[in-house]
C-alpha cells in the first residue's frame, strides 16, 4: 500500500483522482484521493500581554528568549535584535510615549516572530501546540466541527483495531476511505469499504497508532474526518 505523506505540501499538489469503474449490478461508485488531514483543534497561538508596562516588557522578553536558538524555527539573529530594540524602546520610554511604543513592539513580534512560527505550527499539526509554546507564545485552541462520527476500539487480536464511522446516505451510491498511521503524519490508504466498519491489523503492540477516514459520495469527496488515537493492544 502506498504511504501518503500529509506532511508534504508538494504531495498535497500532486493529489489524485481515481474512479472506480461501475458494474451493472452495483451503482457503487467512489473517487479515492488524498485530502489534507484537519486535527480535531485549530491551534492558535497568541500574545497574551498584560496590562501593566512591567509586565508587557517581561512577556515580551519571554517571547523573544523562546524564539531564540529554537529547534522548531529558525529566526535570524538580526530580526531579533530589532524586535529586542523594540522592546527596549517601550520599557524605557515615558508614559505619554508607551502607547505607541507598545503597538510598534506588539506588531514587531507579530509579524516577525510569531508569524513564522505559526506557520510551522499549521504545517504540522500533531506538534502544533509544542512548536507554539517552545516560541514562549500562548496558545488558543477551536474546536473544528467535524464532519462526521469515527470511533476505533481494540480489535479481537492483538495488534489490531476495530474503525467505525457514520454511515453514508441511504439512496445514493457511497464507499468509505480508511487511512492508518505509526506517527501521526504517513498514512497508509487502507482498503476501501462501503459498510461502516473495517479492521486494521498488524499494528505495532504497545504503541500509539492514528487514523481518519473519508466519505466518497457519488464521485465527490465528503472531506476527512478528525485525525484519531488508540494503544494499539
């Protein structure tokens, strides 16, 4: 089975379209293709600042030491210095002058720091609120209304697991995608089903395994279901 790589935005591109040919006896028909993986949470990340002027330059400081040498993203040491100017310029300006010193560092550390890094953060879901935090910003997460049920138990030997999803529509022709994953990140297409459930075996015992699902209707795509987590018994 081919490993389909979600990480990869050059995969996203090259996504596919295959049609399954219709017999005569059966009107079932699907389009199999890969499709972006949403995780149950869209994770934000936010500033945060206090009121008072001590505590905005503290936060802000924060911000900047997380920012600084981080394994996640790489901030050139030039922008830092300008966002530390920044705060410098607030922390020790008088009081008729901190208004707009404080927009004028607040924006420095939006566009420049926080921005790339929650870019990393949407290009990696799974580690989206680590890659956040590492960066000293706060984080907010919404939920992401899913567009369907999908459940997963342990299946009646070890390393296997048991999917469930929500059925398709009764009067029109429809097939479930199922997709497996180690790591949260490669997912392996499994065989198609058109009934609700299915069996993934062979999993790894004693380690965490991931999956999510697709509804094909008639030829279009419904759109994946949240990304799922299970100890694989």
């Amino acid at each position: 089975m081919k490993k389909l790589n979600f990480k990869s935005e050059r995969v996203f591109k090259k996504a596919f379209r295959k049609k399954l040919k219709k017999s005569k006896k059966s009107s079932i028909a699907a389009v199999v293709a890969m499709s972006i993986v949403l995780p149950v949470h869209q994770v934000t990340g936010v500033l945060m600042f206090p009121k008072d002027k001590n505590g905005r330059k503290n936060r802000a400081t924060d911000i900047v030491a997380g920012c600084t040498s981080n394994t996640w993203v790489t901030i050139d040491v030039a922008v830092l210095t300008a966002v530390t100017l920044a705060i410098t310029n607030y922390g020790s300006a008088l009081a008729s002058d901190r208004p707009g010193l404080f927009t004028i560092m607040k924006n420095a550390i939006i566009e420049k720091l926080l921005v790339p890094f929650q870019a990393a953060a949407n290009a990696n879901p799974v580690e989206s609120r680590r890659i956040l935090e590492s960066g000293g910003f706060k984080v907010k997460e919404v939920a992401i209304p899913q567009i369907k049920e999908f459940k997963c138990q342990d299946g009646t030997s070890s390393g296997s697991v048991d999917l469930i999803t929500a059925g398709g529509p009764k009067n029109k022709a429809h097939l479930h995608q199922w997709y497996s994953s180690i790591d949260g990140i490669n997912f392996t297409r499994e065989q198609a089903t058109t009934g609700i459930r299915t069996t993934i075996t062979n999993l790894p015992a004693g380690k965490y395994a991931y999956f999510t699902t697709e509804l094909c209707v008639q030829d279009v795509k419904q759109g994946m279901s949240q990304i799922i987590r299970i100890m694989v018994k």
